[in-house]
C-alpha cells in the first residue's frame, strides 16, 4: 500500500511532536542539553542528541516493530560510534513519556548495570 503525500506528512509529524516531547521530558528530568538531530541522511545516528554515547530513537506508530527498531537502533549506534543506545516507543494512549517505552536489547541493559555498579 502506497502512503499518500498527506499520510507521509501527518506521519512525519506524529513523530516530530513525539521526538519534541521526549527532549521537553529529558530536559525537565536533568537532561538539559538533549536535543532533535538534524535529518542526516543514509548515516543516521538517531532522532535525539544530547547524552554523550548514547543514540536515542523515538517511535510513535500504531503496530510496534521491536525487531525493526532495534536493527535501526544497531545502525545508528554504529554511525554514531556510540557506546550505547534505546529505542524509546510512544505508549498508545499516553501522553506522559515517563511512561512511555524504553527498548533495548538484554547485552547493552546489562553493560549499562555493569556500568552503574561501578
């Protein structure tokens, strides 16, 4: 199914105003220098910057895609050279990102407990 340019904008804006929301969260929550990245073209390094090592993706789509995100997620991490990273994904329904979705794989939440430990 072909998505109409009117589609592709409503989409595009969806995860414009989802983006912004989780840097006004961050910034509220002690992250004061998280920001929305410029598009970057075919070497993405992720949605939002601001948290050195770290890339963050931001989702807000009706079907989730864990496999998806994470493989995007491993894409920009790498494009990055970035040490970490989380696919932060819009809970349906909510507009607290508190709440909201932080996806990662197992390896990087447990280098991320190592490195708390410390």
């Amino acid at each position: 199914m072909t998505r109409t340019a009117a589609q592709m904008r409503a989409a595009k804006r969806k995860g414009a105003d989802a983006e912004q929301a989780v840097v006004d969260w961050f910034r509220t929550h002690g992250r004061p220098h998280v920001e929305r990245r410029r598009l970057t073209g075919t070497a993405d390094k992720g949605d939002l910057a601001g948290i050195p090592g770290c890339v963050i993706e931001v989702k807000n789509e009706a079907r989730i895609d864990l496999p998806g995100y994470l493989r995007e997620l491993a894409a920009e991490q790498a494009n990055a050279k970035a040490d970490t990273g989380v696919v932060i994904v819009k809970r349906r329904g909510s507009t607290d990102v508190g709440g909201w979705y932080a996806v990662l794989t197992v390896e990087a939440w447990q280098a991320l407990m190592v490195e708390a430990e410390r």
